[in-house]
C-alpha cells in the first residue's frame, strides 16, 4: 500500500482518548469528557479499530494525500506498517487484502461497518479506517473530484529512513 509511520498512530489513538468524548458534544446535551481550559478547542477528526500494529512501532508519521480523479496507490502485501486514514474531502475507494473495519462520520456516535477481505468499500467525508500490517490495501480515486486525506502511518524501528514520502511543492 504506502509506508505509514506507526508512532504518529499510537498518540492520534492516545489523543483520541481525549478528544472523542468532547466530539460526541452537541449544544442540546452535557458536554462528555474533560473540560478543556478556555482558549483550547478540540474538533475530532476521526477514529477506527486498529487491528494490530506493526512489531517494535518506532516511527509516527503524519500525511495529507491528494490523489487525483482515476488516480491509485497500489497495494504492497510486503508493507510491515500500519495506518489509519480520515478523508477530508471527494471520495477514497479500498480494497483490502484482509478485512478492515470502516468508522463512518457522525457526530454523535461511532459507526463502525466491517468490510470482507477483496472487498472494495468507498470512503467520504469524515470516514475513517485502519490498515494492520503486511495488509495490502489499494486506494484509488474513482470519483469526479480529488480525494484529500489525513493519513497516519505507524513504521516499524529502522523503517524511518522511509517515514516521510517526497512532497509535492506547494500550489
């Protein structure tokens, strides 16, 4: 699939220990969780189950990707990383070769979808999913926008030579 960076995983699922309960918030109800000191906002950006993470996580990496319409990123069953991916905006196609569980966008609860293995299920939105190891996934744009998404990869120790791809100069 693409190298994901595990340590920067590890402290998003550490944040989201904080920052989903404050999410589930809504104007009509209490607010959950810790109270935040004033002049600090959270705004939960997605969570998922992580199915396992790669052995000795030693590298947390955070990416905003942008594949263009009819555009992909192949599989690689020999990936040891793992990931966890939020959608931004347009619409991410997967295809796993292993099961995964999807966490659709709702501000009120999780809902988490599983989906088969060589199952190709379609993010948008706010949708949020985790990859384990040696998972081979492919993402693909099949829509008629960009797909732009958060991506979190968690590496292996000796992997961080790889933990940051080329960047794309800015527009």
């Amino acid at each position: 699939m693409f190298r994901r960076p595990r340590s920067l995983l590890v402290a998003v699922l550490l944040l989201m220990c904080v920052v989903v309960p404050i999410a589930a918030a809504q104007e009509a109800t209490p607010e959950l969780g810790p109270e935040l000191p004033p002049g600090v906002s959270a705004e939960f950006l997605g969570g998922a189950p992580m199915p396992e993470l790669p052995a000795n996580p030693g590298v947390v990496v955070l990416v905003r990707l942008t594949i263009e319409t009819g555009a992909a990123l192949p599989a690689d069953p020999n990936d040891p990383t793992a990931a966890f991916i939020v959608v931004e905006s347009g619409a991410l196609t997967l295809t796993s070769q292993g099961p995964i569980t999807v966490s659709r966008a709702s501000e009120a609860e999780f809902r988490f979808e599983p989906v088969a293995e060589k199952t190709a299920v379609t993010l948008t939105t706010g949708d949020a999913v985790s990859v384990g190891p040696f998972q081979g996934t492919e993402a693909r744009n099949d829509g008629d926008v960009p797909a732009v998404f958060l991506l979190v990869n968690i590496l292996p120790a000796g992997m961080a030579g790889e933990a940051t791809p080329a960047a794309s100069p800015a527009p």
